[in-house]
C-alpha cells in the first residue's frame, strides 16, 4: 500500500537514492522513519505544493460561451453538459430545453500551442413544456440529462430527457445539394412540363454546411415521477431511465414499451424512506448497473439474475460516523451523482460535501474519500435555508480515471489527483478570459485568520455554483458550466 | 440525534426549522413541475430530527416540571403525540383525567389547518387556540399555511372551548378522510386518516359531551375555510375534504389514541412554542417510514403513558400529498 508522506525537511542534504524511478519521479532511499526505526522506503519527490496541482497540469483559460449579463434569464441556465465519446462535440442542455452542441475545429498545423477550439455547431429546441392534464401538473422543460451514442456512421445520435420525456435525436450535416432538376427551378417552383425541351441529370453540388438535428424516437409516458438519469448500454442497443422510484429499459429503437427493472415504490407510500438519485450501465458489462439513493447507498444490480432487479447484487454503503450528526445528516448524505470510471473497476459518488470513490469489490466503504467543501459543514442550517443544501453537484473522470472533478461555489471546481493525492481549486471566471492565462489556484479560508488571496467561507457568493462539469474522454481539456456561462479549459501545452 | 444546540452554528432552534421546513413544503406545491419528491422526503427528515429534538426538550422540561410540582400539577401534559392510525385504534381514551381548569384557553394552539394547507391532503380542521397563547406572533406570518389558530380574545371562547368554530371536535378524529390521487393507478381515494386532534381532545372533558358553548358548528364538509389569527375561522384543505364529517357535540368523542395525550399548561410558554408543539404532532404523524422504531422508544415515558411507536408510524397524510403529485 502506498503510503503518502508528507513531512518538513528539517535541513537538505544531498544523498543518492539507491533506486530511481524516473518516470514517476520516485526515489527509493535508506531513510530514517523516526527515531527508532531505519527502513528502505519509497520517497515520491513532489514539486511545490499549492503551485500547479493536480498531477502537474496547469489549467488554461480557452474560451467562454454564453452571455456576459448579470442578469441571468432563467431559460439560459445550464441543466446538463457532455462530451461525446470522441470529444470533438461537446452539448450542453438548459433550462428552457434547448441543447447545443459545439464542435471542437481541427488542429491547425499554425495553432500547434493550442487545441482547436470549439463553435457552436448546432442548436435546436429539444423539449417544450407540457401541460399533463389529467394530474394538473406542469412537466418543465428543462433538459435534466444529455447522453452520447457512440457514432456508427456519418450522424451523431443523443438521448436528451426532461422530467418525464426522453428523445432519440439525429444530428446529421448536409453539405452538398442536388441541383438541376428537370421540372423544378432552382428556387423550387415547378416548370411548366412543355417548356421542357432537353433533359439533365441533376448532381450534387457542394452548398454552406448545414446541421440539421431531427428527433428520431420519442420515448414517453412510462415515468410517474421525475427523471433524474438516463444512461446508455455498453451494448449500444439499450438503455436505462432511472425517476424516484423506478428504473425502466429501453430498446432504442422501441418507443412503446419499456421494461421496468427496478421499483423502490412501497405498497404504502407513507413508508417511504428514500428515493433513487442516480443510475449508471457498467462501461463493459452490458449487463450490470447501479443506481445511488436519497440515503447514501449504491447498489449494483445485475439484469441477469431476475427480470426486477428489486434486490440488488452489492449494497455500498458507508456507515455514518455518529459524531457529525445533525438536523440535516440525511440531506447531506443523500447521493447527487454517480459515475463509473472508464475502466469500470471504480466508481465516484458525490454528496453534498464529499466525493468517494468506490472499489466494486468492496461495499462496506469507499477506497477513497475526498472533501470538497468540508467548511460547509458548520454552515448547513443557512444553506438549508436558502436551499443550497439541495443542490446536485455532478462529478467526472479524467479519460485516465486518475484525476475527479467537481464543482463547489462561488464559481470554483475542484480536482483531485487520485495518486498524488493532491487537489486544487478553481474558479471559473470572466475575470481570467484571456487565453492561455494559467488559472491561479484558489483557497477558502475555512475560519481563523485569513491569509492574502484567500477568501472568507463568509464571502462565499453560494448564488454562483458550478453543479455541471465534464472532461474530454481523451484529452485534458474541460468544461465546466456556471449558472449560464460555459467555460472551456485546457492544460497548457508548451 | 442532536447533541445539543452547539453542534449548529446557526441561530436557528427547531421550531424555527420546523417553520422553515413546512414553508418549503408549501412553496414546493406552487413550483413548476409539480412536487419534488426528493427534496420533499429530505425536508421531511428535518422536520422529523427537529421535531425529535423539540420534543425531547419538551419532556426534559416537564420532567423537570414535575421535580417542581409532586403532587402532579394539573395541566402537566406531554407533548401531543400523534394518534395510530384508525385501524389500530381501539383502545379507550385515556384522557388526561385531571381536571382541567376553566381557563382552558391555555391550551396549545393548533395550527393543523394551516400545516394541512401548505402540506397537501393532510387532515382535519383546526381548533383555535386560546388567545394568550397566540400572542406572539408566529415566527414567520407571511405564509397562509402557517397561521397560529387564534379563538379571539379571551373573552370571546367560553371556558373549556378548544377550538373555535369549524374546528369539529365532537367528530371523532378517525373520521377525518383525505383524498388521496395515487400518481401510478391513477384511483382516487378516500382515507381514513389518523386522529390529529389528539391534544386537543385528549384532556378536554367536554368533547365527551356535546360540547356545550361551542361557539359554532364546524364548517360543512368539503367548505373552504379561512383562516386567521385572531379570527375564528380557519383554513382548510384545498381538496375538498370532508372536514371530518361531523358536527361539534354530535358524535361522541372517541379517540383514538392508545396513549393519554397531556396537554402542557403552557401559560408562561412562549406562545409560538405551543403552535410549534401542535405542528409537530400533526406531522409526527406523517413519519412513518423515517421514525424509527428506536426513536420511538427512546422517547420518555411520562407518567407511565408512551407515545408508542404505533403513533409514531402512523405516517400521515403529507406524503400521500406528495403522493398525489
């Protein structure tokens, strides 16, 4: 097990390691552990702490979407970001149930310092707000989730759900017309057929890019309640739709029927005691998935043991320590997100003030437990006044699953390196837009004196909250969405 | 459960979050989308620890009270503890038999209307509470849902009466239905509901006659009524509940309860206590699944008379409020 030692030097002297591990930096010396015991460790050299971070990658300011306002119309608010599996689209959903997609250009061989950068590409309404007159319920249109199908040919497919419907949509590029038709202008209308005295073949020309985005398949009607999580098969043919209580499957191409895989509802309501927050397909197994609940356990179910996966396969939960219990212990264990690594060996929940990561063979705790914004803690009876504390923080994986990312307030996101065991915080802001500008690392003063730079936990504007962050699946480069603003950074490249 | 108020830094005590809690309830039936059900269970769960907090400071206080008083002071009572469900109930009243002083007007208000209106489906009318105890004002007077049960000037209530008019007293609380619309088979049903009027009934002689003086009969069934401090009317549930069903001195009182509810001679009490103390009996009721059955125990006995965990479990009708969106 690898231990991480961090210990003041009392004087430098120089020695030579016995064993050098230059790829990882890592030394092996005869050190002196303490007084009383001499043994062969492993020292990992680290630079300077608190400049840089997070596995030495220095964060760039690339571009920023959105508008510069204030005053922030409440149909811009960002609802769901995601890259593609390729990452040369990025999409992102809002509040008034528009998705819009941006596309990385191609590296240029004159702009090598830096990645393409990316342009809208598309923009199309995807929900509306229904009215469901039988139970006098307005349904939102907010997009809750937008999910990427793997490319199988020249178009791109999506899933994007609001709180009750989920839609299959096609975004294809048409970039070349047919022209020369014989009874039709080029305008469109249609030729007299007598003044026709010769005959053409029409052909394609080449025309202005055009992307059109249709809807392919609308999946409707089977949520009860509020859909939280959508979620794509690694068999590329099904997926899951997870609301409060229930859990359906879907087949891509069928819209009239669904197959529901869990149910939590109790026969009497009144005892219901928690809800599901979250669900997720293995990366690999087609036939394994999890869902996260209200009350802070994940189970994995497995779709071939039964047709209702009510009872699940692992239970993971962590028991709470009793010592941090408060009026609101339930709120801030309930999960918010759930997300496999790629690998599919781990997988990282996130509650209101920590990130775990979980190894799937062990269910009584987590691997790794890291806090985002522990200075809350003293500070949840005013965000439960002001309903910050149910805020949903979304997390992600590094293509490389050894760096997590998440968000917090005051427009900072954090990232914590898994085998440094280090982590930084950032803030997206307007403040640094100029490219390539290396982001200054951040830090909250959680009480005592306040050094220079850092900021109060009183100062701390809980109004600005980055709940939606995603990272390339390959590349290092994220986006990270504020209430109505998408920042895009990038490591800085020499 | 909560070791003191140390551990929150904030200023606020459980009645203020049991105030905020129900205000979020309510806020949440206006919002776009319908109700939330994860935000609405996990607001519950604080209602449900601030509650537990409250009352256990309610028992430590009267535990002292008694220390005081040996000879068993009148009045002392115990926090109301919500009623079992109607299924369950078949044991006698055990009121509080001690007799009640004619200034019954200390009783604790109830602001059940209220709670009822913000939280959805949930049961019975109000009783209005004695002046004295209304004079603070609650903590927040803005929201409808909230409004401290108010009979008016002393004066005004004849001695003994609990509840202003529409509050129905004499009809059993097990008669109190609410409807229910069950989001997935869409059945519209109506519930027997559990007995919120447990403190009010329980020591009050005179709701086992027809209760003499009373102000008014309550309002008839499915009636809106308004509801406001200081005035005698109240307000009811929007989905046209039945009110209960009865008419004030028509049915005989037939509680429910399995445990003597003790009314707190409240007089020197914060007046927003005794509001506070009637909410969190309703809503005791409405936590089934999340009390559990440890919690139940632990609560003190009092004078040999527990709230069971049956009362406790009887989850009331604000989740089948959330049900129903």
């Amino acid at each position: 097990m690898q231990h991480v030692i961090r210990f003041q030097s009392s004087e430098l002297c120089p020695i030579y390691p016995e064993v050098e591990d230059s790829n990882t930096k890592r030394y092996q010396i005869f050190g002196w552990l303490s007084c009383w015991t001499k043994q062969n460790t492993w020292f990992q050299i680290l630079p300077n702490l608190g400049a840089g971070g997070g596995n030495d990658i220095q964060w760039c300011f690339s571009q920023v979407k959105g508008a510069v306002d204030d005053d922030v119309a409440e149909a811009d608010i960002i609802s769901t970001v995601e890259f593609n599996h390729s990452g040369e689209l990025l999409a992102t959903g809002d509040k008034g149930g528009r998705v819009v997609i941006f596309q990385q250009e191609q590296e240029n061989k004159t702009q090598s310092h830096s990645r393409g950068e990316y342009n809208v590409y598309s923009t199309f309404q995807s929900h509306e707000p229904e009215f469901d007159y039988l139970k006098s319920l307005e349904i939102e249109e907010k997009i809750n989730k937008i999910r990427w199908l793997p490319q199988k040919n020249a178009a791109q497919f999506l899933l994007s759900t609001n709180d009750k419907t989920i839609k299959l949509w096609k975004i294809s590029e048409r970039d070349k017309r047919p022209e020369g038709y014989n009874l039709k202008e080029e305008d469109g209308r249609y030729r007299d057929p007598t003044t026709v005295t010769t005959l053409r073949v029409p052909v394609f020309r080449p025309m202005d890019l055009m992307v059109e985005a249709s809807p392919r398949r609308i999946f409707a009607n089977a949520h009860t309640y509020h859909i939280n999580s959508i979620s794509i098969n690694s068999d590329y043919e099904t997926y899951l739709s997870a609301d409060d209580l229930r859990i359906n499957l879907w087949h891509l191409e069928i819209t009239d029927r669904s197959f529901n895989i869990v149910d939590i509802k109790p026969a009497n309501m009144e005892e219901l005691t928690e809800v599901i927050t979250a669900a997720e397909f293995h990366p690999n197994s087609c036939n394994t998935f999890v869902y996260s609940s209200s009350k802070g356990t994940i189970r994995l179910c497995d779709m071939r043991a039964s047709a209702l996966c009510d009872r699940h396969s692992k239970l993971f939960e962590e028991p709470e320590d009793p010592s941090n219990r408060s009026f609101f212990s339930e709120i801030i264990s309930s999960i918010s997100d759930v997300k496999f690594s790629h690998s599919g060996r781990y997988m990282m929940t996130r509650d209101y003030l920590s990130v775990k990561i979980w190894d799937l063979n062990m269910e009584n705790r987590p691997v790794e437990t890291y806090q985002v914004h522990e200075y809350l803690r003293s500070k949840l009876c005013s965000l439960y006044e002001n309903d910050c504390i149910f805020d949903k923080f979304e997390c992600c994986w590094n293509g490389s699953d050894s760096i997590v990312m998440t968000g917090s307030y005051n427009n900072f996101f954090r990232m914590f390196d898994r085998n440094t065991k280090r982590d930084i915080t950032l803030e997206a802001s307007r403040e640094n837009n100029k490219p390539r500008t290396v982001l200054k690392p951040r830090k909250v003063c959680a009480s005592g004196k306040r050094k220079k730079d850092e900021i109060s936990v009183d100062s701390l504007d809980f109004n600005k909250k980055i709940l939606h962050t995603a990272w390339h699946p390959k590349e290092n480069i994220i986006a990270v969405a504020t209430t109505n603003n998408l920042y895009i950074f990038q490591d800085k490249m020499n | 459960m909560l070791r003191g108020r140390r551990r929150m830094e904030c200023t606020l005590d459980a009645q203020s979050l049991i105030s905020i809690s129900l205000r979020k309830i309510h806020s949440s039936r206006t919002q776009r989308g319908g109700i939330k059900l994860h935000k609405n269970l996990l607001v519950s769960y604080v209602l449900r620890n601030a509650r537990q907090l409250y009352l256990s400071e309610r028992y430590a206080e009267l535990y002292r009270r008694q220390q005081h008083y040996p000879d068993g002071a009148p009045l002392l009572a115990m926090p109301a503890c919500p009623p079992p469900p109607a299924a369950s109930a078949a044991a006698p009243p055990e009121l509080a038999a001690l007799p009640l002083p004619p200034d019954t007007q200390d009783r604790e208000a109830r602001s059940c209307s209220a709670v009822r209106g913000g939280a959805e489906l949930l049961e019975v009318p109000v009783c209005a509470a004695p002046p004295e105890l209304q004079r603070a004002p609650c903590r927040d007077s803005s929201p409808a849902f909230y409004r401290a049960s108010s009979a008016g000037p002393g004066p005004g209530s004849p001695p003994g009466l609990l509840y202003a008019a529409g509050c129905d007293f004499g009809a059993p609380h097990c008669s109190s239905r609410t409807t229910v619309l069950d989001l997935d088979t869409h059945v519209v049903t109506t519930v027997e509901n559990g007995y919120l009027h447990q403190d009010c009934c329980s020591q009050c002689p005179c709701c086992c006659q027809p209760a003499p003086g009373l102000a008014s009969p309550p309002p008839a069934p499915g009636t809106k009524r308004k509801y406001y401090p200081g005035q005698e009317e109240e307000e009811g549930v929007e989905e046209g509940e039945p009110g209960g069903g009865g008419v004030a001195g028509g049915p005989p009182f037939a509680p429910c309860t399995k445990r003597a509810r003790f009314e707190e001679y409240s007089a020197e009490h914060p007046q927003d206590s005794s509001n506070i103390s009637n909410l969190i009996s309703i809503f005791g009721s409405g936590f089934t699944g999340l009390v559990s059955r440890q919690q139940a125990d632990s609560e003190q006995p009092l004078n040999g008379q527990l709230c069971s965990k049956q009362a406790l479990a009887s989850l009331g009708a604000w989740t089948r409020a959330i049900v129903a969106f």
